[in-house]
C-alpha cells in the first residue's frame, strides 16, 4: 500500500533538468555516512561539478559526523573530484558517529557549518545517516538532501541506491569460483552474502549464479525443504550445489546452516562468507552512472531552495524525491516472485 502511494505522489515531484546556471550563490556541505558503497566519489563528483556550473561553493566534510563534530571541513573544487569516478569506497572517507546522536554533538556540528557560511547539507549514507539528517535539520537552520547509498538496497522509496548493483556483480563473481570448485569436488557451498536484515543482495546474487536456494530474512527457512532439493540433485547425478544466505544482523549463520545440512546428506559441505569483500572495488558503469544523476539531482533541489529534509531516488529510471520522514522507519520489500523464480529454474 505504502508503495502504491509512494508512486502516484513521486512522479509529481520529479524536477525538471536545469540546464543554465543560476544566479543564487550558496555553500553547500557535503559528507558519506555509515558503510562505503561503491559509486560514491562519482556521487561526490557529480555534487561538486554541478554545484561549480551553478556558482555555488562546496566544503567536503571528512569522516562522516564525526568529522562535522570536530570541524575536519576542505574545501573542494574541481581538481578535488578528478580522477575519482572510476574508484570505490568514498574519498572523504566515512564513520558511524555516536556523538551526533546527542544534542550536543549535533549543536556542534552547526556551529562548525555556520562558522563556515554553510546553511545546506548534502548526506550520503543509508537509514541511520538519513535519519541523522532529519533530526539535524528540524533542531537548526541547516536544510539537507540525503542520497541513498546502501549496498542493502533496503530503503524505502527508491528503487536502486548506489553500491547495490556493483555489490551484486561482485558477489557474482565470487560465486562463479566457487562454482567451479562445487562442480569439481561435488561439495554443496553455503555462501553468505552481505544486506543486513533485507535479502535483496541474496536474491539477486542467486538468481544471476543459477543457486539451487536462497534463504533470505524475509522468508522463514524450512531446512527439511532445503535438505530434499539438495538431496533431489544428487539422486540424479547433480555435481555441486549452491545455496545463498542473506546475513541478517549476525553474519556467520553460514558455518551453522553448513553443519545442519551436512548431518543429513553425504557431501562434503563448505561454508563461504564473502563479508566486507562486497563493499569494494570499482563501481560497475549503473553505480556510476546512478551517483552522478543523484548528485546533480540533489544539487539542483537545494539551489532551487525549494526543497528541504528530501532523498533523491528514482523509480523506474526517473529521478524522484521523497521526503525524508517518509524513508524512515520503512523497508524496501523483496520481490517475492523473484524468490519463486530461483526455486521454479533451480530444479
């Protein structure tokens, strides 16, 4: 429902491409938040590229919050954003700060945006960097955009955030090793991939490698099921098997999962978690170019100075903005059918 309404809002607020500089000079505050995502510096490039074409200044903060707290500001100009686009994780680097979830560290970091002139801030980061924009914004005058950068993918209203799609493609290629050697040695492999407590990556991933099951948070797992269809393949000769786990909040549930299925089948089981591997590398041509229209996009909503406390996000390959009070608290649901798909092609 929430979905539904989501789309018959968003398109109205889709903004129209500003193709001339404007002539309301400002600075803008730009920071990465929480977990790297690939696709990143192209977001921060395309924010300080577009903010020059449109006479604005722009000051870098690094280390997330925790750098806004303590005043690490730069100034950034065209040289700070070359050579970057290609590259992963995020130039000004990034933490999770626990100092800006008082008031008095959030009091801070204002004074540090207002000693530089700055009254508008650009975060790049996922559910709890937005949700730190919000409150910062509703206690000082310091209007924000945030930018859904997730390789989770599990933020409401949007349907891509930057990091997911190189993440995918990472994870793929990983599997496909590891195919190689399930198909060698007839072993069955548990591979655990990252998304916290949504199994978009898990899903995706097991649907692009041909998994033979994919256990995602949002589906209880029936083990007598999985152990069946395993067991199915052997019985007509299958060689190896792949099965992929969403981590959930605890990662490591592969070495248990593992060990269930080898007491009920005579493989060899092997476990493999693919972890933090995900988060780098370079970010695949979609991450790229999905950074840069989200960067411009949220440039261009605060210089028009008519929007305020908003995610850019797009929806069916349209660029949208939500409001940010919409975002929190909500999900990113799963496509079910997907789940069906990999079961139906996996037999």
């Amino acid at each position: 429902m929430h979905q539904r309404m989501y789309r018959k809002r968003t398109h109205k607020n889709v903004s129209k491409s500003i193709d001339r500089p404007l002539h309301n000079p400002q600075k803008i505050a730009v920071l990465t938040s929480g977990g790297d995502a690939p696709g990143m510096n192209a977001c921060l490039r395309a924010i300080v590229r577009s903010a020059i074409f449109h006479k604005a200044e722009v000051m870098g903060i690094q280390n997330g919050y925790d750098g806004l707290i303590r005043g690490d500001g730069i100034e950034l100009n065209l040289r700070s954003v070359g050579n970057i686009i290609q590259r992963g994780g995020t130039f000004l680097r990034s933490s999770r700060s626990k100092n800006f979830r008082t008031k008095e560290g959030r009091r801070r970091a204002y004074e540090n945006l207002k000693k530089w002139g700055v009254d508008s801030l650009i975060t790049l980061g996922g559910d709890g960097t937005l949700t730190g924009a919000e409150i910062f914004s509703r206690e000082f005058p310091i209007r924000v955009i945030g930018i859904p950068c997730t390789i989770d993918n599990d933020l409401f209203g949007t349907d891509l955030a930057i990091g997911f799609d190189t993440a995918v493609n990472t994870a793929v290629e990983c599997i496909d090793k590891i195919r190689d050697t399930a198909d060698s040695h007839g072993r069955v492999f548990v591979v655990e991939v990252m998304g916290r407590n949504t199994g978009h990556l898990a899903l995706e991933t097991a649907l692009a490698v041909g998994a033979e099951f994919v256990v995602v948070p949002e589906v209880p797992l029936k083990l007598k099921s999985l152990i069946s269809k395993i067991q199915a393949g052997i019985d007509r000769g299958k060689a190896g098997s792949i099965i992929i786990l969403a981590e959930r909040d605890r990662p490591g549930e592969a070495i248990k999962l593992s060990e269930s299925i080898r007491k009920s089948i005579k493989r060899d089981v092997r476990a493999a978690i693919l972890g933090h591997l995900q988060r780098g590398g370079s970010p695949s041509s979609i991450d790229r170019n999905l950074g840069s229209r989200l960067g411009a996009h949220a440039v261009e909503l605060l210089l028009l100075k008519k929007k305020n406390r908003r995610m850019v996000g797009v929806e069916c390959g349209h660029l949208t903005d939500v409001g940010i009070s919409e975002v929190m608290g909500k999900r990113h649901s799963v496509d079910i059918a997907k789940l069906k798909l990999v079961d139906q092609l996996s037999i």
